[in-house]
C-alpha cells in the first residue's frame, strides 16, 4: 500500500513516499518534478500478465466528479485535464450529482469508445452498482475522494486515491486550539461546533479526528457539539450551526469546523447571523480550494484559515494513473491517502502558490 497515513507514521505535510525518499508536492511548480510525481503513482505497482492496450494517444478516459460547483472539483478537473494533455489523451468531463445520472454517464462513456474512468461518486452505497457497470463495458476504474461501499465495507478490490482523512482532521484541531490558545478567552465561555455528515466515511473520520485532536488538547468533550449537516453544502451547514446556536446561547466564544470548507463556511455565516465576528469566533476549513473569497475579503470573518489538500495530485495523478493502466497494461497501488497543511489570510497566497495551484 502506498499510503500517507499514521501507519507510517504522519507525514503531513504533503508528501508522496516513493523508494525510500520523500518528495514535496511543492515541486508541482516544476516540470521536471511533475514528471516525477506522475511516476509516483505508478511506483509500487506492478505490470499485468496480459496485453497492455493500445498507445495513450487513443485512450479515452472519463473524470466524474458529484458536486463541480466545488472548487475542489474544478481543481481536481483543471489537473486531470493537464495529465490528459501531457499524455496525448482524450478526458471526458462528467458532473453525476445523482445515482441516475452517475449511471447513465457511465453508458455514455462506453458508447464514447472510454476504456475508463475516474469518480468521485454522489454516494458511496452506489459503488457495487458503479463497479458492476465498469465490468460489464470492460473499463477500468479508480475512485478518487470517496471510497466505495458494498453493505458498510469498503470496497478493497476498487483503486483509490484519497485523504488520510483522521490526519487532516488533527491538522484542523490543532489549528483551532492553537489559535483559541493565542486569544486568552474564558475557557468557561468557549464551545466548539462541529459539522458532521457520517453517511461518509471521509467526513466522519475527518471530523472524528478534529474532535480527538481538540480533546487530547485539554479542550472539554463536554464543550464540543457535534450538528449534523442534512446536505454537504452552505445551506445544510448553515442550518446545523444555526440549529446549534438556538441550542447554546450562553457561549460567547465559538470554534467552527467540519469536513470541508463548505461546512465552515455555512457555520461562520450561522455565526455572523447571530453577532459572532473574527474576534469571537474561528473557523477552520478544509480542502484550502473552496475558501480563498473568503480569504481574499478586505475585513476578516470568523474563517480564520483551511487545511490546504491536494486537489491537484489527486486530479493529475488519477489520470495518469488510469491512462497508464490503459496504455501499458501497468496497475496503479490499490490505495493512496494524501495530507494537508494550514493555511491563512496571511499566508494562502504563497501556499497555494507553492503548491502549483494559484488561480
Ligand atoms: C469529499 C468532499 C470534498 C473534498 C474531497 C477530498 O469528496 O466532499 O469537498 O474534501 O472529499
């Protein structure tokens, strides 16, 4: 397995073991080190019996993605599109918000002539039925973000690249207690709210682990209030916090978190809505891609930075990943788990610099 996680040991920030030596994503901005990275994917892997397909020039792949209003995803999109270019290959660009939709562009995909396809799937339940259909039109497949389910259990057998997400949800609790610490509020008037959606086993654990971290702190348990988010947007965000402030309204200070950004973002405005500013709450994000308006406003919000994710390795290095497995016949590693770093108003720019994805 080639893996980001605590069972080697943490290794955030972002880094792709690889032979023993380690290498920084930052090299993104190199062409030399995209290369290298494009390698990465395929180290570990081994070679099929059988005959490998045809050159990358005539491989057609699809990248599906279930929520492309996401930056996350258009990032993802951006990245999967330069790997296809390098390669010579044909990228198809699906949105499957739904089961039905997700299924029918699967046909469509094959009746293109796509040998295989990238997803981030609407819902994990759908993966018996998503690998079904890949086998049945003979294409290869590798889940990206989300891992399939078949009845509650992973599906090991599927290819897939995601977040070490109980890491990244340390980063996020870390992040939250450094800065609540830098405040000197009264630790008596401090609570935390925490969006969840455990229908998904990446939000869950990420959210888990900012809970974990923020308790192993010294932060009360009996001060964190979990609210569950109906739907993973602003709206469903909003009104679990919203929901949470009727609840408490002897708190007078706020930490904010949740899976992704979006759900920070909701809690800030639920935030807002009720009085709380910069100075009396703080928001920690995740995904560093889905937060930069926000970051970029002239006055601070109660969103005080993001855990920065590498939309653009998962974007690049599926795609060649799958082209390869295509072309040359070469297996990608089964799992690969990616980390994240914080970012700020102060410091985002360069980050996402650094990391090749500044827009
Ligand atoms: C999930 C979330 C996205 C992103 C991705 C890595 O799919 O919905 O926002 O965090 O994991």
């Amino acid at each position: 397995m080639s893996v980001i996680s605590d069972k080697d040991g943490l290794r955030l920030p972002l880094e792709i073991p690889m032979n023993n030596s380690k290498f920084s994503v930052f090299g993104l901005l190199k062409p030399l080190l995209i290369s290298v990275i494009g390698l990465a994917a395929v180290v570990g892997c081994k070679k099929e019996g059988g005959a490998a397909g045809a050159n990358a020039s005539s491989v057609t792949i699809g990248y599906l993605v279930k929520q492309p209003d996401e930056p996350w995803f258009q990032t993802e999109w951006q990245f999967a599109q330069k790997a296809a270019d390098e390669k010579g290959a044909k990228l198809i660009k699906l949105a499957v918000p739904d089961g039905e939709k997700t299924l029918a562009a699967i046909d469509n995909l094959a009746a293109s002539g796509a040998q295989g396809f990238v997803i981030c799937t609407p819902d994990v339940r759908l993966g018996p039925a998503i690998a079904a259909k890949a086998a049945a039109n003979n294409m290869k497949l590798i889940t990206v973000d989300d891992q399939f389910l078949s009845d509650g259990k992973v599906m090991a057998d599927v290819h897939h690249l995601g977040v070490a997400a109980r890491e990244v949800g340390h980063v996020s609790g870390q992040a939250l207690s450094d800065e609540m610490k830098k405040r000197n509020w009264p630790a008596d008037q401090v609570a935390a709210a925490i969006v969840t959606f455990k229908e998904l086993d990446t939000a869950r654990e990420r959210t888990e682990g900012i809970v974990e971290k923020l308790t192993e702190l010294g932060f009360p348990k009996t001060k964190i209030y979990e609210t569950a988010q109906k739907t993973t947007d602003i709206p469903g965000s909003f009104d679990a916090v919203n929901f949470l402030l009727t609840q408490h309204p002897e708190v007078k200070y706020w930490l904010v978190a949740g899976m992704n950004d979006t759900a920070t973002l909701g809690g800030v405005r639920a935030l807002e809505g009720r009085g709380f500013t910069d100075k009396t709450a703080i928001g920690i994000g995740i995904n560093g891609t889905d937060c930069l308006d926000e970051l970029k406003k002239t006055n601070p919000t109660p969103f005080f930075g993001s855990i920065l994710m590498e939309a653009n390795v998962h974007g690049h290095d599926t795609t060649v990943a799958l082209i390869d497995w295509i072309s040359k016949g070469t297996e990608p590693a089964k799992e690969r788990f990616t980390g994240g770093v914080l970012i700020t108003r102060a410091d985002f720019e360069q980050k996402l610099k650094d990391h090749g994805m500044w827009r």
